[in-house]
C-alpha cells in the first residue's frame, strides 16, 4: 500500500499493497512506465539512440557524470558506447503515463476519501493526507479535483484527531491544497474553520504553530479572508506577541509578520493592531491613507491608551500631520486630530516633540479666537495647551502673534485670564493648569505676575479656592502658591477678606484623606504668605487654624499619616504656617497662650531632628529663635523681699537675700512651656549639632537660635558658659571660618564678638591665626555694621589697639 502513495516501484516486490490495490481496482504499473535509474514513475520519458528509455532529468545527469570523470559515453543498462548524448522526448509514452497517472491517482484519491475519517488508523489518515498534499503540489489542476471530491471539510475534520502527527500534517495538506486557489480559500473560509486554525498559534507545540502561521499567511493574501482572520477573537493579538517573541523559530516570526502585513489591508485589522502594540500601520495610515482613513485612524489613535514611550514614537512619526489636520481640515477633521494630540501630549517628551512641531500657534488661536471651535473641543485645546506648557519646554522662546509675542506676553495671558473668567468649569481648570505651568518655570512667572497685577485678577483667582469641582480647586491653589513668593502681600490681603477663602484653605488642609497634592499645595501657599501680616496671624488664630495644624504635624511626627509622596511638601508647609504664630509673640498674648497651651517650644524643638528634610529643620530653628528671644519677657523675675528697718538706716550692714533655681540666662524662673527657655527644654545640644548641617541655610537658623543666649537683655557670661558646656564653641568658629554665605558670616561674627568678651575663650582664640584671619576679612569686606562688630572682636584678641580710654565705647 505504501508503494502506491509514494509513486515508488521495486520490480523484486510482491507486497501485500499490491493485492490491496487490485482489489481496489488500481490499474497494474506496467515497467515501461518506470525508469531504469530512478525506479520511479516517468514524467518526461527520453530516448537513447539505442532505443532504451529513461526519465530525462535522470539520463542527463548520467552523462554529465561521464563527462565529468573522463569516462566514456555508455548506455547505464547494456553499458555500450554511444556516440552521441542525443535525447528524443517518447511523446507516446508520455501521454500514456499520464492517463494512467490520471486513472491511477483518482482510484487512489478513493481509497484516500475512505480513510480520511476518524475511525481509520493513524498510518492511514497520513498516508492520505502525504497523498493528497503530494499530487497538490505536483499539479495544481489536482486541487480542483481534491475540491470536486469534497475531500477539503473532511481534511479540515482531521484538526480535531487527538493525534498531534495528524493535526500538524492536516495542516501542512491544507497549505497545499489553498496555496494559490481562491476557489479553495474560500471553502476553507466556510463555517469555524478559520477560527480552528486560529487557535493552533495558542498550541504548545511549536510544530502546530508553525504549520498553522504558514496555512494563515496563504489565507491571508486574499483580500475577502483578511477580515474573516481578524474578525476572530484573539488571532491579531497572537500573531502580534509572535512577532516579537523570543521564543519563536525565526521562519514563523517572518510569517507571522508578513500575515499582519496582509491584514493591514482591512482598516479593522489595523485598528486592532494598533490596539494590541503594533502601531507603525494606524501610523502609516494616517500619513498616507486617503482622508477619510486619515482622519479615522487620527480618532481611533485618541482612544488608545499609549505608554510613554510609544507617544515619543508616535509624536515623532505622526505629530505634525496631525497639526496639519488641526489647522485645516473641517471640524470633524479636527476634532479627530485634537483627540490624538490629546492623547499624545499626557508625556513630557512627547509634549516637547509637538511644540518643536510648531503647535502652540494654532492652538493658541483656536483658543483665543471666538467662533473658531465649539466649547467641548476648546475644552480639548485647553488640555493639550496644559499639556505642552507643563512639560517644561521653554515656551517663552515660541513665537505665537504678532510682533513675537509669546505665551507670557502680557496681551496673552490677559486672554487667559479672560477665558477662565468666561468659560465652564472644565476649560477653567485646564487654563488654570496652563498658568500653573507657566509659573513652574523662573524664566515666565515674573511676566504672568506682571500681567495678574495689570490685569487685577487676584480676587478673582483666590475665589476659585471656594468651588466645588476638586480638580479647579486644586489647580487654582497651586497657581496660587506659585505666585505666593513674588506677590504674598496682595494674596494676604485677598485671603484676609470675609469671603472665606482663608477657611477654604484651612478646610483642604484639615481632610482626613491621607495627604493629597491639594493639601500640599495649600499648605505650601499658607507657608509662602509674609510672616509678620499680623491681620492674617490673627484671623487664624480666630478660625483655630493653628490648633487643627499642630494636629496634623504631630500624627505624621507619631507616624500616624506616612507614605504618600506628599508628606514631604506637606510637613514643611504646615511647620512654616506654624512657625508664623511665633512673629507675633510680642505683640499678640493669643499667640502666647496658644504656644504655651499646645507645647510649641517642645513641638519645634522635636522638629529639629527631622533629618533629611531641611526646610523643616531651617524653620524649626527659627521659630525656637523667636520663642527664646521672648523668653527674657516672660520669665518670672524673684520678688525680693522688703528691707529691715536697720538695714534702711545701716545699708552697710544689709545682706542681699539668695534665691536658687532661677535661669543662669534670664535670671528669672524659666520653664519651655511657659518662658520658652532653650536651657530649660535641652534644646542647646540639639542646635549645636546643626552647626555641622550642609545646608547653609539650616545652619544659619540654628546659629541664629544660639544667639538668643548671647542676646542684650540676658547674662551674656552665663549664655557663653552654657554654649562652652554644650561644647558648641569650636563648631561656631567653624561656622566663622567656612564663611558659606554673607549672611551667615555676618552672623557668626556677631557671635564670636559675644565670645570673645570671654578673656578664656579670648586667650585661646588669640593664638589660632585662622580665625583672626576670618575677623580680618570680615572688618575689610563686610558690611559697615559686621566691620563695626569684626573690629570690636579683633581688639578682644589684641589684633587692633584699644583706645577705649581716648574714644568712648560705641558698643
């Protein structure tokens, strides 16, 4: 049986396949029709001049053997010399032979339709199935009659065969019988057929994956089946992950690639490739497409959700047809094109790709220009503007107008302004975060400040903090913390009003929701506020701002609140908003009581080991500067107790009474709760070891906190002792010596003229030429006040004459 499906003929041979095809009625191979040299069948029979006859490929590559070994020309069966290579096609016996192949292969083709079916053997469904796929490729007018034998659903029957040897060879016969016939492509796209070949990429063995890419990639060069594959759930994403799979062979990789090529000839395809990470279609589309695919694709790219990295791409590939479209075509055009952009802008680097594409014109003027869009697409507009100037490009260096305007000129943000004051909700809050944007940057806050204030729109900026719709809220807050350090005032005085902003802000800080952007923002805008605006400190005061404050520091100090990307921001904001109370200590008792009430002195003091955030630290240290500074008003001075009669008339003969455990620096009773005292609450240690900080600016504020020991007022000798036992002395010298910034040397040289008034500390600095070095510089190049106070210093260290007996002293 074997021999009659391969074709093979061996004359020596009586198999039992010989008795099976005579009962099957398969006409007898007769041996004229077998070649001599190959024992097969002949197509093209030939000639010799000795009459004997072989298959032509065969004999002349018998001769060509002879020449090339030097041999002589003889006939491969008498071994006679022949005088010539001249070869006679036997036309006769030809045609014969293809009669006979013809009767032959239909009886066979027979034989092959009653073994295809699941009760046959393994053996036998794949000789039919090797049957069918060889005399497929051997003539394509075969494949007709495999179709007029119906035997095309009876093969596809033999993918569901629990045998994988059989699957992968359907398959693999399949192929054969569609490749290049479109009447047999479309049979096979009757029914679920497809669809069961689909499911073979999913298979684990890469052998059915192979046999089913291959049978895909034929079925999809025609037109009217690509929609049929992509219409099935799943295959486009399968052929998608096989394209850049690792994993695969690098023939199936090629396939599945050249397949979605094919399929990108229905835009559905090209949409769910899109979809699925293959963009460089939708992409190609929208560059070459007619306009009508142009502007669906443009739609369908706005609905996709894009990592960061695609967008670059697809801004780089696509962005400035999109502009294009934005500018010109008709709004439906438009609207797809703004969707895209939309989509493309969320990511900074792609941002930046569209400004260098030339958008901020068109959108600044679709925006500006009454008329020009419908409010729901210049909603879009003003998203992609928020997009584009947060981005951080240099928005500045683009000119927009006329006369090189750009977005900050002045005419241009009054636009703004305008805009949000006349326009919804949604379009405010994007327009709102275009100036957030603008005043992110140094190089453009100035100029929107500039154009706020012409403009007089700072109230009504500061009434956005009282909506409803969080997202305007949170925008407003943070352009209004942006613009708090150049105009602080005029923000004070709007939020001092009876409006209720200020308790708009108190209100955001105070939600019990973790700590969010909004909060960190209004409690960054509080925080930027001046201040000594005692009117401000003092409706707070009123509102209990400061109380729910110190609560919400205290739980992130407790680690009640911890964990989002905020706290950060938020801590510092709060403890500056807290800090302020102690500004106004000398002039509002409220802020007194409340310090003492709610143990600020403890509470900062606290802060100061908040290690890793500086500003926290830089303002804990100032705020301990103005408590302590308070402290020699509110210590309590002893009452010393009336004289004696003999001691008013023998004053010689009075003694003067001791009082202990008074203050050694304000030498009265001291306690950190209600006097605030440094000594009292152990805070020296703690502020001597910011003396080592990194942060100038840290380092000057705890500097500035240890001078209040040395300050007019207390005991000077006492303050200096208690800095020498917190061993605080070398690390101020230090401070003098390094010299970091103006302010902080004015500072320590302040403090070391206090020292040095010591004749200890005086005696040992005389020697140490560095620091009478750092006192030179200071008394040539500092201002008048440090000259006066380095030239004071240098004289307690005999490195400039006293002439204190001939000028008076103008300490």
């Amino acid at each position: 049986m074997a021999g009659s499906w391969d074709g093979s003929y061996d004359p020596g041979s009586q198999s039992d396949d010989s008795h099976h095809f005579e009962r099957l009625h398969i006409e007898p191979l007769y041996d004229a029709f077998v070649c001599p040299l190959t024992k097969q069948v002949m197509r093209d029979p030939v000639t010799i001049e000795n009459g004997q006859t072989f298959e032509r490929e065969a004999i002349e590559k018998w001769f060509k053997e002879c020449r090339e070994s030097g041999r002589r020309l003889v006939c491969p069966l008498t071994q006679k010399e022949l005088k010539s290579a001249d070869l006679n096609p036997s036309i006769a016996l030809r045609n014969t032979i293809e009669e006979w192949t013809t009767r032959n292969e239909a009886a066979q083709l027979d034989m092959a339709r009653r073994s295809l079916n699941m009760n046959s053997s393994e053996d036998d469904v794949l000789l039919s199935l090797r049957f069918i796929q060889r005399i497929c490729q051997k003539n394509r007018s075969n494949k007709h009659v495999v179709r007029n034998a119906d035997l095309i659903p009876m093969i596809v029957d033999m993918l569901k065969s629990s045998s994988r040897k059989v699957r992968c060879k359907a398959l693999e016969t399949l192929l054969a019988v569609v490749e290049e016939d479109e009447d047999n492509k479309a049979i096979l796209a009757e029914g679920d057929t497809v669809r069961t070949i689909v499911k073979f990429l999913s298979h684990e063995q890469s052998k059915e994956r192979e046999e089913a890419v291959s049978l895909l990639y034929e079925l999809s060069k025609s037109e009217a089946l690509c929609e049929k594959i992509g219409s099935i759930n799943g295959a486009i994403l399968i052929l998608v992950g096989m394209t850049s799979s690792k994993s695969e062979n690098i023939s199936t990789v090629e396939k599945a690639d050249k397949t979605l090529e094919n399929l990108e000839k229905c835009e559905n395809n090209v949409r769910q490739m899109a979809e699925n990470g293959r963009l460089q279609p939708l992409l190609t589309q929208i560059l070459e497409g007619p306009p009508e695919t142009k502007h669906s694709m443009a739609a369908y790219l706005g609905d996709l959700v894009l990592n960061n990295d695609v967008k670059v791409h697809v801004a780089k590939t696509v962005g400035e047809s999109l502009i294009n479209i934005m500018k010109s075509g008709n709004m439906q055009s438009r609207e797809a094109a703004l969707k895209a952009l939309n989509q493309i802008s969320s990511f900074d680097a792609s941002s930046k790709v569209l400004i260098e594409a030339g958008i901020l014109p068109p959108l600044v003027r679709d925006l500006f220009t009454v008329g020009q869009l419908p409010m729901r697409l210049k909603e879009v507009s003003a998203t992609i503007l928020s997009n584009v100037v947060n981005s951080g490009y240099d928005v500045d260096s683009i000119p927009i107008g006329p006369d090189h305007q750009t977005l900050v000129s002045e005419d241009n943000v009054h636009n703004l302004l305008h805009l949000i004051s006349n326009t919804g909700p949604p379009i405010e809050c994007k327009l709102l975060q275009v100036l957030v944007g603008l005043t992110n940057s140094p190089t453009t806050v100035l100029n929107v400040v500039a154009a706020i204030k012409s403009s007089g729109a700072t109230i009504s900026l500061v009434q956005f903090i009282e909506v409803p719709q969080k997202d305007l809220r949170m925008a407003s807050i943070k352009l209004l913390q942006n613009l708090s350090p150049h105009m602080g005032q005029e923000l004070a005085d709007a939020l001092r009003g009876t409006v209720g902003q200020l308790s708009g802000l108190i209100r955001v800080i105070s939600e019990n929701t973790g700590i969010s952007e909004e909060q960190a923002a209004a409690a960054g805008l509080l925080a930027e506020l001046p201040e000594r605006d005692l009117g401000l400190t003092r409706q707070m005061l009123d509102e209990g701002a400061f109380q729910l404050i110190i609560s919400r520091v205290v739980k992130i100090k407790q680690g009640d609140i911890r964990g989002t990307r905020f706290v950060t921001p938020f801590l510092e904001g709060l403890v500056r908003v807290l800090a302020r109370v102690t500004f106004v200590l000398s002039d509002e008792p409220d802020a007194v009581a409340l310090c003492r009430e709610y143990g600020l002195a403890a509470l900062f003091i606290d802060l100061l080991q908040t290690n890793g955030i500086d500003n926290v630290q830089m303002v804990s240290a100032a705020a301990l500067e103005n408590l302590s500074l308070e402290s020699k008003n509110l210590t309590r001075l002893p009452e010393m107790p009336p004289p004696g009669v003999c001691a008013t008339i023998f004053p010689c003969f009075s003694k003067q009474p001791v009082i202990t455990g008074l203050c050694r620096v304000h030498r009265g009773t001291c306690s950190l709760k209600e006097s605030f005292c440094l000594l009292e609450g152990r805070a020296v240690h703690k502020l001597v070891a910011l003396l080592d900080h990194t942060n100038a600016k840290v380092v000057e504020a705890a500097l500035a906190a240890l001078s209040t020991l040395l300050d007019d007022g207390v005991d000077i000798e006492q303050g200096v002792s208690v800095l020498c036992e917190a061993e605080g002395i070398k690390p101020i010298l230090d401070v003098l010596l390094e010299k970091q910034t103006e302010n902080l040397r004015r500072r320590a040289v302040w403090v070391v003229e206090r020292l040095l008034r010591n004749d200890d500390i005086a005696y040992e600095v005389s020697g140490d030429q560095n620091v009478s070095t750092a006192l030179v510089d200071a008394f040539h190049h500092a201002d008048y006040r440090t000259r006066q106070i380095a030239e004071r210093a240098l004289k307690h260290v005999d490195k400039i004459p006293n002439f204190s007996g001939i000028f008076p002293n103008m300490g």
